[in-house]
C-alpha cells in the first residue's frame, strides 16, 4: 500500500475557549473520493479549512494534531512555503459562487490569474489555456465567454469557472466545500457529474464537504461522519449507508422526508382560489422610452380545498416567492383572489388588515422572519393585539402558552428572545405566531430549507399533526421535491414564472407529463 | 408592587460594553455629574443667600421677594444682601447662609482691588471679566445654558428627523423623491447669513435661537434614518407583521424604528457637540443671546478682546475644550457599543 496523499491525524481546532473540532482523523489516497458529512456547525468546514491553514489566525489554533500531504507536516509550515500549495497543489472550491468570484475581473483574468501566480505563464499563453479548461468544464462557447464578467454568468456557470480556476494548476488535490448547495436541482447535477469525470481525466484526489447524502452516495468512496467536532463513523460509503453503527449516523440516514399526507376530504370546502393572477415588475428604462415590464408570475390560476396542501415546486427565479407575496397582498398583482369567496384583490388596506388574520405565512429564514428585540411571547402574542385587543394579559397568555404546546415548544421559554432558540426551534415559533390567529390557510415558503435534513422531518411532521389538528390549507413553497411529496396533496410546478404542471402529487411524481418536469425529477432523484 | 426594570439581553450587552470602556465611563459620569450641579447654579452662585434666619423668622431670598424693609432698612425696592448695611442690620438680630459663591452670572463687583478686568482673587477665583462680573459665575451659568440648549435642540431635531426619515424610508417612491429635493434645498441655505439678517430684525433670545436653529437642523438625522427604514422594511419580520395585520403606525413604530433607534443614539452625541459648537460661535461673534447673557461664546469674545487678561480666555477655551472632549469620548463609547460588530447576540 502508498502511502496515503493526504492524512489527517487527532486534528483539534479551538477558538477562544471554543473547540470546534475534536480529535478528527483520517486518510485520503490520490485519486480517491471522500465526503465529509454532518449538520451545520458540525465542524466539517472548519476541518477542511485548517488543511490549508486558511482558517483566522490567531483566534483559531491547532492545540494538537498533524495534517500530513504528501509526507510533509503542513501545521508546521511557514506562510510562504504553504502559498506555494494553496491553489497550486491543493485547490478550493466555495459554496456561493456569487461573492467567490471577483466581481470586477473577466472570467480570463480570474483564471489567468492563477496561471500567472503558480506557473509563471506568459501573457500570449494564457489565452490558449484558459479557453482550454473553459472548455474542460463544459461551456460550449468558450472564446466568447473569456470577456464576460461574474454578474453576466449564471450560478451554475458561475461554479464551472470556479472549478475551472481550481483545476487550472493541475492540482492533486481538490477540496470541494459544498459545491451544489447553492445551485438549482438540475444545475447541481451537471456540476456533480463534471466534477466526477474531472476527477477521473486528472487523476486527482476530491474532498467533498457536504450535508446532503444523497450526494455522497453518488459521488464518494469513503466517507466521514461528522457530529459536533467529532468523527462519529468512518469507512466504505457502501458500508456506512448499509450497516451504520452510530446512533447519529442511523438518525442521519432515516432523516428523508417520507409519508404521505392524510387523505383528503372530497366535499372539504374552498378557502382560496387565485384566478389569472399575473405580477409585471416594471424594468429602469431611459427617460421618456416606453416602460417595459418584468412578468414574474404569468397568468397562473389554482385552488386550495380545507385541510389540502398544495406544493408549490420550481427552481429559484420561477417566481413562487412572488406567488406567495401577491397571495398575501403584500405585492401588487393583476387577477382575482377569492379567499373564502371574498374578493381580497379588491379590499381597500384598511378591510384587507381585518382579513389577515385568516392567510398567514411563514418564512424560509428563521433568523430573519423574528425580531431579535422581542420576546417569544410577544412575537407571539402580537397578532392577538391587534385583531383581539379587547383580551386581557392572562387570557393572551394562556392562548401563547396554548399555540407553543401545539408546536412542541416548552411554554416556559415564551420570555426568552429569539437567539437563544436553534434555527427548527425559531420555525417552530414562527409557525406558532402564524396559527395563534386560527387561519383557514397557511402559506410556507420554504419552511425547511434552512434547516438540517434531522430537523426538517420535525418540522414536516408537526405541520402535518396541526394540518389534521386544525384541518388548515397550507401552500407550501420548496425547491425540495422529496419534501414536497411528503407533505402535498397538489403539486403546481412552476417555471419562469408561469405554470408548467399541476395535478395530484401522485400522479405527477409518477408520470410527469412536461418535459421540463422530467428533467427535474430526474435531476432530483437520480442525484 | 415593585417594578422590576427589564432590559432586553442585547442592551444589557451593549451596556456591559460601554461600562467596560472605562475612558468613556467615566466621561460621562463627570459629565453628568458637572450638568447636574450646574442644573442647581442658582444655589451654588448666587447674590443672595440661601437661607435667612431673621427676628425668629425664616426667609429664602432666592425663591421669594423680600423689600428692604422687611430687614429694617428703609425702601421698598428688594434688599440688597451684599449691602454691608444691610448685612449687618441681619446678623444683628438673626443669620444667614451664603451659597459658596457669593455672585450671580450678571452681578457686578464694584469692590475690585483692580480695574476691570481684574486679576483671579479669593474673592473671585477666576477673577472678573471686563465689566466687573465673576468670571467663575458665568462660567457655571454659561455652561448650564450651552448644554441645556445643545439637548433641547438635539432631542427635538432627532424627533423631526427619525420622523421625516421614517417617512421617507417606509413608503420611499415619490414621498421619498420630493422630500429628498426639498431636503437638498433647504440645506443649501447659509444659515449662518439668515441668523445674522434675522438678528438684526427681532432680538433673539434663548427660545428664538432654538427655533431658528431648529429649522435647519433637523436634516443631520433624516438621511440615515430613511436608509434604516429603507432596509427593514423588507426584513422577514417587517413582512410577517404586515400579513399578520399590523397597521402601518404599528410596523413603524414597533418593529422598524428600534433598528433606526441604533443609529440615532451612535450619533446623538456627536449632534449635541455640533449644538453646543454653533451657539457658542455664534455667541462670540456676537449674533447669539442677548447681551448681559452668560455664555462661553461671549467670554470668548472677552478673552479676545482683553488679551491682557488671560484668565478670560483660559477659562473659555479649557471649559470649551473639556466639554467638547468629555462628549466625544461619551459618543465613542456609545458607537462602540452599538457596533454590531463588536457587540453581538
């Protein structure tokens, strides 16, 4: 046996009093695949970030362990000598493509760039070589793209040229820290499959970091679980999926959103039917030309019956956010919406407010959607002060108590403030503030998004214990296909902006009828 | 029932923060503590003393209006209590208690060991300015009024200001449009010219200063309350109270302006030292309150005109500077402890 390209041994890193990571290791062998897996904060970035030392000095430390690449210890190596690995041998590939890229730069200068820096390449080279990895990572139109700026890609192609810069070196190593979580379904499997055949052309090693199993088990060969700093299982991905060991790892591995929703009342009666509803957002134009419109929702049209859940699916910019804004009148929009036969598209402010009450919302970030100066009972209890002001402070109280008990939170910590609570305890608040109102429907843009896979199923489950509870109509917005069938009776799948499929969730999960819908639960269930 | 005083955990945070900035700390105790006094100037530097036991009977000058003749003297007009006639015809039959300074702002000491201005004595620590008054005195009044007209400026600019910013910050659009050019406008007035015109018509006192001053300042503020407003208002939270019902007043009020109410504090300081700044040079040039009034702007003009007498302008510029300096530091320490970058959940 080699040895092995890099190896990773009893790697601690603290910050502050802080230990992020807790004694991790393991080896990878060149040419290999090995994911790093666990939940944010689980200390897998952190991890990944120490092998190249990019991690900020002097509040992080090293207070023991040894990273050792192709035999060299590189804890114990100075700046200059490890700048001649960083992005030479080793390459690095973010998350977000948006802020990675230098937004001032063409494409052939941020690649250049890296030629220039570790292989001394002359001005009349570069060109040659860039539209050589251009077309390595898959854009067809090579030449033309070496003048583009970041702003004019789209994020996917955004993350080829990202990848591009990393493999410009040759390197033997790439460390890829969540390459796909910010793309679209389909776009995270092309980039996925680039990756994968890259790796095989340039024999090199990948380090993937991810939370999302269902890539690991397509791409990697040996895998690490991480949990709280920790390394709870390692081996064969083969092994680990088929036999875990570790009780984090079982609950990892049967945290895929499954079920189905209840069956659905035929004579259950309508509570919100939207009818040619259509957003423009007007374009800038220059002074005194014709305005042009931005149509953000086109001509879309559905029904929502008591106690149904209607899925909302699509890729970012198909317009569901928007949807969901002009369902809520909280955005200008063409058409008619009937919530419970009353036309609220034509409500005056002052009659909508008192109509509120009955459409909530919840919101996909559960830092954002909470005021950080409130407490959790006054979160809550604000829609009882306006709509039910004549209540006194004790039976407000009881209600709070009451909507905290239904989401499963302790109603003792109503007079905490909103950081103290996890990200799935936040959503949990966010849904109680919601339902205290007793509204006929519910709209959820994407609810779970931004939270672990574990926590998403609490959330899913509780949504549908109150659906039942409440025989409430939830619209529920995600990019999430898995999520979606669920949770949903309907499913409308939506694209730029105008609807592409709407049926039962059955049916259209099982013979999707639009070309564009194959090709996103292709996407999405082959991954 | 006791009141239990409940702060929100971000504010005590803040707190510990500016608490934990000794330098600022302390300025603003001595600040507060030099406000408090001179709030009780008339007790501390006064013509007429505090208390006067007389024929059995209790008297206090300061609130109440005695005639002469109350004391035996022999007219009606209000007794002169440092009259040595006077004086003596009250010891005689009673006491009374002196505050430590025996001066008002405006009494004249014609019993000066050396024409005016004379030289600090133990009489009058700071010795008197040019016609003969206590320049410690004035000092104490000057600077009650300077602050004093520094925060009632101050809070109601800020009030008009978060208001108008508000405004234009929430509903932006046209709103936001035509106040913006009305602001940009109205700023490019001289304000300096338009007091000086005003001055010469009507003569200005404390109240006519503040409300001409007012017009003009109200604008320091608008600008970065209407970017806060303009950002929250598409926060998460701003939006679910809107679906939750919430009447514009209500979201306004309660939800976006404690995030603009962060701004306003960092730099309520920094306003308060450009109030204070622009009465006291508009005092020295002479275009400020009424004459005979206590302030540093006229002792400065003092100190400038009798170089001679350096204890003039010493005072001015050392109470100037402190007051200015004790400021500055109070608002540094409040902007560090609002930075959000260094104070966080």
């Amino acid at each position: 046996m080699s040895l092995p390209l890099l190896s990773i041994k009893d790697l601690w890193v603290r910050f502050g009093r802080f230990d992020a990571v807790k004694g991790v290791s393991f080896d990878l062998r060149g040419g290999e695949t090995m994911a790093l897996v666990g939940e944010s904060g689980s200390g897998k970035s952190v991890t990944a970030l120490s092998i190249l030392k990019l991690l900020p000095y002097p509040q992080a430390s090293h207070p023991q362990g040894e990273i050792h690449f192709k035999g060299e210890n590189l804890l114990e190596k100075a700046d200059e000598n490890l700048r001649k690995i960083r992005g030479n041998e080793i390459s690095f590939i973010f998350q977000e493509p948006m802020t990675s890229l230098n937004p001032l730069h063409t494409v052939e200068k941020q690649i250049g760039e890296v030629l220039t820096l570790h292989r001394n390449f002359k001005k009349s080279q570069i060109r040659e070589k860039v539209i050589e990895l251009l077309e390595l990572v898959g854009f067809t139109d090579a030449f033309d793209r070496l003048e583009s700026y970041p702003h004019q890609l789209s994020g996917g192609q955004r993350q080829r040229v990202m990848i591009a810069m990393a493999l410009a070196t040759e390197p033997s190593l790439l460390i890829a820290d969540e390459p796909t979580t910010a793309l679209d379904v389909t776009t995270q499997a092309q980039i996925l499959d680039l990756l994968k055949v890259l790796q095989k052309k340039l024999k090199m090693a990948l380090l993937l970091i991810t939370h999302d199993l269902s890539i690991v088990k397509k791409m990697a060969k040996n895998v690490v679980i991480m949990q709280k700093g920790e390394c709870v299982e390692a081996g064969l991905t083969e092994n680990v999926f088929e036999n875990p060991q570790h009780p984090y790892t079982q609950q990892l591995l049967n945290s895929e959103p499954r079920g189905i929703p209840e069956e659905l009342d035929p004579e259950a009666s309508l509570i919100l039917e939207a009818k040619n509803l259509s957003v423009k957002f007007a374009r800038k134009s220059a002074l005194f030309s014709p305005k042009t419109y931005f149509e953000a929702v086109k001509d879309v049209s559905f029904q929502v019956r008591q106690g149904e859940t209607l899925g909302i699916v699509g890729e970012s910019g198909s317009g569901k956010t928007t949807l969901a804004f002009a369902l809520l009148r909280l955005q200008e929009s063409s058409g008619e919406i009937l919530l419970q036969g009353n036309p609220i598209h034509r409500l005056k402010n002052k009659e909508l407010r008192e109509l509120r009450h009955k459409i909530q919302v919840v919101f996909q970030d559960p830092f954002g959607s909470l005021s950080p100066r409130m407490t959790i009972a006054e979160i809550i209890g604000e829609g009882l002060k306006i709509h039910h002001p004549q209540l006194t402070f004790e039976q407000r109280e009881e209600l709070i108590v009451e909507s905290l008990k239904d989401v499963s939170l302790d109603p003792e910590t109503r007079n905490r403030y909103p950081h103290e609570f996890s990200g799935g305890q936040r959503q949990r608040v966010a849904i109680a503030r919601a339902l205290i109102l007793k509204p006929q429907i519910l709209i959820l843009d994407e609810p779970t998004s931004a939270l672990d896979r574990a926590i998403q199923v609490e959330v899913l489950e509780i949504l549908r214990d109150l659906q039942e509870k409440h025989h409430l109509a939830y619209i529920f917005i995600s990019h999430d296909l898995k999520v979606i069938r669920a949770i949903s009776h309907h499913v409308l799948v939506m694209r730029h902006g105008s609807i592409v499929e709407f049926g039962p969730t059955q049916v259209v999960y099982e013979k999707p009828q639009h070309p564009y819908t194959k090709v996103l639960f292709k996407a999405a269930f082959d991954l | 029932m006791i009141v239990e005083v409940k702060l929100s955990p971000l504010t005590l945070k803040r707190w510990q923060y500016f608490y934990a900035n000794r330098r600022a700390f302390w300025s603003l105790w001595i600040f507060l503590t030099l406000f408090i006094f001179s709030l009780f100037a008339e007790f501390i530097a006064n013509d007429k003393p505090l208390v006067i036991a007389y024929d059995k009977n209790i008297y206090l000058p300061i609130f109440k209006f005695y005639p002469e003749q109350t004391f035996g003297g022999d007219f009606e007009t209000e007794a002169d209590y440092k009259d040595h006639y006077i004086q003596e015809k009250i010891e005689a039959k009673g006491w009374m208690i002196w505050p430590p300074i025996r001066y008002r702002y405006d009494t004249v000491n014609y019993d000066l060991p050396s024409p005016a201005p004379s030289k600090p004595t133990y009489e009058n620590l700071l010795g008197t300015d040019d016609q003969g008054r206590d320049v410690l005195a004035r000092l104490i009044y000057g600077f009650r009024i300077s602050v004093l007209f520094g925060i009632i400026l101050t809070l109601i600019s800020s009030i008009i200001g978060v208001i108008v910013g508000g405004i234009q910050g929430y509903f932006g659009g046209t709103v936001d449009l035509v106040c913006q050019r009305v602001i940009e406008i109205w700023s490019g007035l001289p304000v300096l010219y338009l007091l000086i015109i005003m001055g010469s018509l009507v003569e200005p006192n404390f109240w006519w200063l503040l409300g001409l001053m007012l017009l003009f300042s109200w604008m320091s503020l608008v600008s970065l309350v209407r970017a806060e407003f303009l950002r929250a208002r598409n926060f998460d939270y701003v939006k679910a109270a809107k679906a939750l019902g919430g009447s514009t007043f209500h979201i306004m009020f309660r939800h976006i302006l404690p995030n603009a109410m962060v701004a306003t504090l960092t730099y309520l300081p920094f306003i308060l030292n450009g109030a204070i700044t622009t009465l006291t040079s508009l005092d020295f040039l002479g275009f400020g309150l009424p004459p005979g009034s206590p302030s540093l702007g006229e002792m400065l003009a003092q100190g400038k005109n009798n170089l001679h007498a350096p204890w003039l302008g010493m005072t001015a510029f050392f109470s100037v500077a402190c007051m200015l300096a004790l400021l500055v530091l109070i608002g540094e320490g409040v902007r560090d402890a609002f930075d959000p970058r260094k104070v966080k959940f």
